[in-house]
C-alpha cells in the first residue's frame, strides 16, 4: 500500500477527520468535514462544516496556539518568547506518539536503515518544520509558518496548506486571535473561484481554489492602535491542500516526502486520488520550505454518477516507469494509536538475561483497559501475550518477559504493542548503544 496512504489510514483512526462531500451524512462521533466544490458564487464556504469530537481535539488546540506567534510578512525577523517555544515543544509532545507518526516514523527508519528513538524523531520534525533558516534575503522563515499558516509575499499569499486553518479564517478567526486583539474581523477569507479540472470534484480529500486573504500582522499590533491598518489584502491565484488530516496527519505526510534518508515518492494515490506530493527544502536540506499536494487525476474510472456519491477507493501505487519514486515500502501492520504505551524496557538486565528482562506500560487515559488479546511483538515478529495484566489510568504496568517469549536484542531492535484488533497501539525503536549498560533501563 502507498506510504501515504497508510499515514491517511492512520491519521483517520486518530485525530484525523473524515472528508465527504456536501449532501453526504457524517458520522459526529468520529468526526468529519463537509467539502463544498460544487457551489458557485460570491464568498462560498469551501468547508461548509466541521464536526470534531472532543477526544479528537487536543492537536488541533496546540496547533491553534501558534498560530497568532508569526510576523505576517516573510521579509520580518522573528522574535519568538519563551511561551512561543513552549507552545512548540508542548505540540511536538502532543503528536509525537500519535498513529500518522507512528507510521511515518518506522517508515523512515525501515527507509533509511536506522533506528529512530522517540527523541531523535522529535529533533527530526523540530528541524523540519520548526526551525528558522534564512533563504533568498528572508531571514527567518520555517516550514510550520509556511504550510499551516500562511505568509505575505508582495500582494501575495505564500504557503497556507491547512484546511483547518482557513476554515478558522473563514468565519472563526477570534479563536485564532484567542480574542488578544480586538478590532480584527472573524471572516478573512473571500473566496474566488473553484478551480478545478479531471473529476477532482468528486474527492474531498483534497481542494484547489483560488481566494483573497485579508491577513492580520500580529507582530505590528499595539494595544488602542487601527486594527484595519495592520490588515494586508493578499491573493491566492491558486492554492491547494488536503482535507481532514490533523495537523499530525499533515507533518507526517511532509515529513516522509521531505526526509532525504526516506527517499519517498514523489506521487501519492489517497483514497482513489493522484497526487504530486510537492515539496521544497532550505538549501541545506534541513528544512522544510514548503510541502502541498496537487492533484493529478483519479487512480482509476470514475464512476459515470452525479456528485456526491460513492468514490473509488484506494488505487494502485504508482506506476514503476514514474522517475524517482523511492525504495519499495516497508510492509506496515495498521496503526490505531490508543492510551496505552510502552515507556521503558529492561532489555539488557544485569546477569543473566532469561526471564529478567521487562517492558513498563503506561495508561495515560482515565479508564481502565484490561489487555486480554493485547501482543507484544519483537522484531523478528515473537510475540508475548498481555492477557493477565490491565492497565490502570495514571499508573505503570511491568511485564515481565519469560524466556522462551519475544527478544529483546542486545544489537537493537523494537519493541510494538499490538492491540486486540490486530492494529499497533504504540511502537518503540532502541538502538545497540541503548542497550549497552547492562541492569540500565532504557527510557522512550
């Protein structure tokens, strides 16, 4: 299956919301968002609605909190606080255990013949997405700011990648404010046109639209001053972005198609839909400078029927005759993310090794889950069953390994918890000089 269709899957049975087309009927407990690319007209709501349940929107709250932290032009030196860089750390925590993550991760240690400990990953999507690199005379610019927030070129809208984001512009901006600065209008957005060609109106995966921003710049606010004189009118001739991924849905999707090591392909099939997964880096290679997917058509036939209806499902990968598209992908068990996590291992106890090494569990959910069908599986596949320990909300569980069950190299290796459905709960990589010390326990 496409990488990228995996990370999708995973997002979707995370924080990720279900995209279906205006007319259709969404599902509130799991959430959804209502694409509009059919009306015409002046100022239509191209997210006509969204329904995100409460256990789905912790991401999306550490996302909205930076979004007010950017100068709007690219031009601008930044001043970040300490609160800024906190509320950078406080959402790299939020989606680092995350199921879109999960996948990403293990694809690009699989891809790059590494092992990606939890804090190495952290660093990976911090110099990604996070940190400030100067290009092309503009000092200090980062993915983030780029894809999910957008930023000022001239009379121009640069990046803006994020439909959560522009749903909020278009009616909902004091939440983006956090009603800090008051004087600025909710609705920010004026939608153009719909621009749209090869059936891509039948998937609301994904829009491409044309729209002028009326862009606040917070950096240039003072308290009493004319909020209208620090609006800028930009446009957006042509913009595009992917619809009801989480924001962890959308860095994974980035990051995979932006790390060198991964080698990824440049094409995407989602849900029956053909992107070019564009991405640009900083010219060291370290950043993320933009990442957008364009759409390039269906992944097969379309059925002859009115809009909404059913769609295609998931097409074929791309074709092998597409220039550069990456390693064969790592075959991938579904991911389903949950409250229960693997947080330490013994895995080289002092002596010897049989039936002393451990696996520490931690519930970090408010109820109970008794792990009867739960595995933990090692990476040759051994797997040890959970079915006499529960989990308990706030507290650690130690499982014991006896010998003859999975095994905890010495040389390296990963340790995933999978859960009664067959789909992994949280996975783990640890790396020979981790297991070095013997009696040390190896935190994640």
């Amino acid at each position: 299956m496409d990488i990228y269709q995996q990370i999708w899957n995973a997002d979707q049975s995370g924080s990720g919301l279900k995209p279906i087309l205006k007319g259709e009927s969404g599902d509130p407990s799991t959430g959804y968002v209502v694409v509009n690319n059919r009306d015409v007209g002046e100022d239509v709501r191209v997210i006509h609605d969204v329904s995100i349940p409460s256990h789905k929107r912790f991401t999306y709250d550490r996302a909205l909190a930076l979004f007010d932290n950017y100068a709007l032009d690219e031009q601008s030196n930044e001043i970040e606080t300490a609160e800024e860089r906190q509320e950078v750390h406080d959402l790299l925590e939020a989606v680092l255990d995350t199921p879109p993550m999960l996948v990403a991760r293990e694809y690009v240690a699989q891809a790059s013949q590494t092992v990606i400990s939890r804090d190495r990953w952290y660093g990976v999507l911090l110099e990604h997405w996070f940190r400030a690199f100067s290009q092309n005379g503009d000092p200090a610019l980062t993915g983030f700011e780029h894809v999910f927030v957008g930023e000022q070129e001239g009379p121009k809208v640069q990046g803006y990648h994020f439909w959560y984001k522009y749903y909020l512009d278009d009616g909902m901006a004091q939440m983006i404010d956090r009603h800090r600065f008051p004087g600025f209008a909710d609705d920010r957005i004026v939608y153009v046109r719909g621009k749209y060609g090869d059936g891509q109106e039948r998937f609301p995966e994904s829009v491409t639209i044309s729209y002028r921003w009326n862009a606040p710049d917070y950096e240039r606010y003072v308290a009493g001053g004319d909020p209208s004189a620090l609006v800028r009118p930009l446009t957006k001739p042509t913009g595009g972005f992917f619809v009801g991924c989480s924001v962890e849905g959308l860095m994974a999707l980035g990051t995979v198609r932006a790390h060198l090591g991964a080698r990824a392909p440049k094409e995407a099939v989602i849900n029956g839909a053909r992107y070019d997964m564009k991405v640009f880096r900083s010219a060291n290679d370290q950043h993320i400078r933009t990442f957008y997917p364009v759409y390039k058509g269906p992944s097969g036939p379309i059925p002859d029927q009115p809009v909404p209806g059913p769609r295609p499902g998931p097409g074929p990968s791309p074709s092998p005759d597409i220039p550069d598209v990456g390693p064969v992908e790592p075959p991938l068990n579904p991911v389903a993310g949950g409250d229960v996590r693997i947080i330490a291992a013994l895995i080289n106890p002092a002596g010897h090794d049989e039936g002393q090494e451990t696996v520490t569990l931690i519930n970090i959910g408010t109820t109970r889950q008794p792990l009867e069908g739960w595995f933990l599986v090692d990476k040759g596949g051994l797997r040890f069953g959970l079915s006499a320990y529960v989990a308990e909300p706030g507290l650690a569980t130690i499982v014991r390994l006896p010998s003859q069950s999975i095994q905890l190299s010495n040389q390296g290796g990963e340790i995933r918890l999978v859960n009664r459905d067959g789909h992994t709960a949280h996975l783990v990589h640890y790396s020979k000089a981790q297991a070095r010390d013997q009696g040390r326990t190896v935190l994640f």
